[in-house]
C-alpha cells in the first residue's frame, strides 16, 4: 500500500496488544496493517472476531529468567514517569528479549517491571541528593583553604618584591638619574597596590580589566612617575597565574590516589544520573541536530542534575548529542522494519 502517492510511516500504533497497527504517513495518510498477514486496509479492522482467530492461548508460566531479561531491557531505556507501553512498543518489537514474552502478557509485564523501577528511583533520589550535597560541601573546604594559601603566597611575593625595590635603588643610586629611580619605586609600589587589592583578576578564564574602583583611592596608583599601568598590571596577572599553577601542582602532588579516585568516581556518579536524565525528558525530533541540541540545552537548563555538571559543559553536550545520535538510530531501524513488512 506504501507508495510515492501516500508516503512513507512515520508513525505507529498497536492496536490493543493484537496483531494490527494503526500506521501515518508522511502525507498525512493513515492506514491499517497487520504484521502477522501482512493485510492492509483503510478501514478500521473488526479487532473482536480476527484476533480470537488468530491470537493462541497465552502459556501458564513464562520462564524468570526470560522476566528478568525483559525487566533489565525496560530499564535500560531510562524511561519516564509517563512512559506507556504503546509509546515504548516500536522500540521494543526488534529486540529479542521482548519476542520471547508472550504476546498476551508483554503489556501487563511492562506495566508490572515499570512500577517496581519506578519504587526503586524513588528510593535512590534521597541518595543521590545528599551525595550531591556532600560533594558541594568537600568543594567548598578545598576552595576556602586554597584562597587562604594563595592570599599567603601572594602576600610573600609582594613583601619580597617591596625589599629587591628598595635594595636596587641604593645599588643603581650612582648609575642612574633621579627620574629613573622615580620611576622603578612607583612602578613596584603598584605592583605591591595590586598584590593587596586585587584578589582574583581572572574570571571564566579570561584576564580581567584593571578594577580601578579598588585602587585610585590610593596614593600608588596616582605617581606622576606610572607610565605604563597596563604593562605592569600584565606583567601581575602573568605571575598571579604563574603562582596558582605552581600552588595547583604542588597540592595536587600531596593528594593520595584514593582521593582523586573518589573525585572521578563521583564524578562519573554525575554523569550517570546526567544520562537517566536525558532519557526521561528527550524524545526523537527530525531536523538540524545543532539546533535540536540547543533547544535540548533550554529544556533541561532548570533540572538539577543539569546543573551539576557546569563545570563539564563539553562532556555534557557530548552526552546530549549521544543520546540524540541513538534516538536517530532507533527510529531509523524501525522505521526500516515496518518498510521490509510491506
């Protein structure tokens, strides 16, 4: 019955667990099909009469190994809350896990397994919630004790910085004009002004501008003898870097193995919980994948579990796009079936 006149299927529905689909095409046709006969029609099929012909008796026990398959396979997909089991069935008739489950007992099943997943969620949500509040907590310790450690170090820099000043001047006193020697302590006593005030010239990875509410109320920032604040706040910001990735690799070498295990396991723990997310709230779109991953990025902006991986926003688009790439996929292969059928 498919053909270039009517279109190709684009969407299917099982007809009350029996054998018969209603089917939409492209150009808006809808049309019956069985999968059993392989018989199309336009009109409603008499589901009553038919499929007590042709459905068998279901068996009285089905084995629980073949349950338990079924039950991990439901789980897999991560579905949502509202999931159904006519809206999952295209996803489900190509597996063979499925296939071996009785026809008359593949829907009660799936209802069965989908209440007992959905018990099991509720009972991990208080989990991973004070895991993340863990987390944050630990995050925050290591963020204060570091800004302590970096104060201290910069602290130092500056006092030895202010002693080499005064040292050079009388060692350069007999070489050097008056203006010179001008000019070198007013250049020091900005850099010192700069190590005081400025405690974080950095901001999304970029160098920020000079913060000149913090330092023109101060005498070091207004010597007639500055010729260049821009070259000497450069020169700050390259040795304020230069001291925080000496501090980062020295603490980072004190750190046991154990530590940065448990950092990427919980981290991982994100992801994976990033994941469920995904597949309870992303459903298959045609269209540009780059504007279907920003409108995606819209819609999940305001979960938590989005949220959480602020700090990992490459390896949390990526995990968009794969999921998009497999929900492509599955509609691809049935589409394809349905196509072989007919």
């Amino acid at each position: 019955m498919v053909g270039a006149e009517i279109g190709v299927p684009v969407n299917w529905v099982q007809l009350n667990e029996s054998q018969w689909y209603k089917v939409e095409t492209s150009k808006n046709y809808t049309y019956y099909y069985n999968r059993e006969t392989k018989e199309s029609s336009w009109e409603i099929p008499n589901l009553e009469v038919k499929e007590a012909e042709s459905t068998p008796e279901p068996k009285d026990e089905i084995p629980q190994a073949h349950i338990d398959e079924y039950k991990a396979l439901i789980k897999s997909f991560n579905l949502p809350n509202h999931a159904q089991f006519e809206q999952i069935l295209p996803r489900l008739l190509t597996n063979e896990v499925f296939t071996r489950i009785p026809q008359a007992h593949r829907k009660r099943l799936f209802n069965s397994i989908r209440r007992e997943l959905l018990e099991e969620r509720t009972r991990n949500t208080a989990d991973d919630a004070n895991l993340v509040r863990n987390i944050q907590i630990e995050q925050l310790k290591k963020e204060e004790k570091r800004q302590r450690e970096l104060e201290h170090l910069v602290n130092t820099a500056s006092k030895y910085r202010i002693k080499n000043g005064g040292n050079k001047e009388k060692s350069d006193s007999n070489g050097h004009s008056r203006g010179i020697h001008a000019q070198e302590m007013a250049e020091t006593a900005f850099m010192s002004l700069l190590h005081e005030k400025v405690k974080q010239p950095f901001c999304n990875g970029r160098v920020e501008p000079i913060p000149y509410e913090l330092i023109d109320s101060d005498p070091r920032s207004k010597s007639e003898y500055l010729k260049n604040k821009q070259e000497i706040y450069r020169k700050f910001t390259d040795k304020f870097l230069d001291a925080r990735i000496e501090l980062f690799d020295e603490k980072l070498q004190q750190l046991p193995d154990s530590c940065l295990n448990s950092d990427l396991k919980k981290k991982q723990q994100l992801m994976e919980s990033f994941k469920v997310m995904l597949r309870q709230t992303i459903s298959y779109k045609s269209g540009d994948k780059k504007k279907i991953l920003e409108e995606s990025k819209k819609t999940l902006s305001q979960d938590q579990r989005y949220q959480r991986l602020e700090g990992f926003p490459k390896e949390r688009d990526d995990l968009i796009l794969e999921w998009l790439s497999e929900l492509e996929e599955n509609h691809r292969n049935v589409k394809s079936i349905v196509l072989e059928d007919e």
